[in-house]
C-alpha cells in the first residue's frame, strides 16, 4: 500500500512522507532513493512471530493464563538503517 500512495504522492506533486509496513524489498529500496516519498517501512519479526505463536498455544494447550496480546518486536527501517536490510 505504501508503494501505491507513493505513486499518487508523485504523480500529484505533492510533499508527503509515507511509512509502511511490512518491509518488503521494493520499500526498502524506495527508502533509500532520496526522490521517494517513501521514509521508512516497519518491519516484522518473523521468527518472534513464530516462536512465541507455538510457545502460546502451548501453554494455552497446558492451561495456563495467556497475553492477549503478544509483542514480537518490530524495527523501523529508514535511511538510517538501511543499508544493512540491503545486503
């Protein structure tokens, strides 16, 4: 989606940063082209996601107390940090 509204920022002149979210290569590279609106893209942990999915439902399985809502980290990813999501 981030990719889409870049282009409608372009293609109407307009001077808005974007943010988007999951990371993927095309907006990793879009954050580093000084001429993209595109500013950062968030992204997931997809091996957090993962283990703590299973570490979960195992306890949910044991019957223990679960979190409603478990936190598996995200990173922003701009031009500062770039780079390294690029090798």
């Amino acid at each position: 989606m981030a990719l889409g509204a870049a282009e409608a920022v372009l293609a109407d002149g307009g001077d808005t940063f974007i943010i988007g979210f999951d990371a993927n290569m095309e907006a990793v590279r879009a954050t580093k082209d000084p001429d993209s609106p595109i500013a950062g893209t968030v992204a997931q942990n997809a091996f957090n996601i993962g283990k703590f999915a299973v570490l979960t439902a195992y306890d949910a399985y044991l019957g223990k107390p679960v979190e409603k809502n478990v936190d598996t980290g995200t990173e922003l990813i701009s031009s500062e940090n770039v780079d390294q999501y690029l090798k």
